[in-house]
C-alpha cells in the first residue's frame, strides 16, 4: 500500500525525491504518514482536499481488499 501512495505522489509533485511514505501504527489503526516538501504540500492535498481525499478513498479500498478496515491517510510536515 505504501509503494502505491509513494508512486501516485512521486508523479503529482515537482520535488519527487523529497515523498516520503512510512506506515505506523496507533490506537490499532494503520497510519500512513506521507510527508513531501513544503512547496509540493499544495498539491499532496489539492484543491479543497480533493487529492487528499482521493488518496483516502485508494487507501481504504486497499485495506477493505486485504481485510483491515482501519487504515487512514495523514499528511505530516
């Protein structure tokens, strides 16, 4: 799941080798952690949240596919 994210994120910002993508753990939930540069957050997030929201939804029907319903996406400085 983190290659996937890594992937979509590495094609949307202008800084590709500055994505980085690493799963944690907390309260029994999957966080994925994705932190980019600051002048690419922008687009990490879009317009409205929509980027965000998208990478959500990808990360949620993964998890749902693989069984594990608990899986969010946080976007960290």
């Amino acid at each position: 799941m983190e290659k996937i994210i890594d992937d979509i994120l590495k094609r949307l910002v202008s800084k590709p080798k500055s994505v980085v993508v690493k799963q944690i753990e907390r309260d029994g939930i999957n966080v994925i952690q994705v932190s980019v540069d600051p002048e690419d957050r922008g687009r990490a997030i879009g317009k409205n949240g929509r980027m965000a929201k998208a990478l959500r939804v990808i990360i949620q029907s993964i998890s749902m596919h693989e069984g594990d319903s608990r899986t969010t996406l946080e976007i960290v400085e």
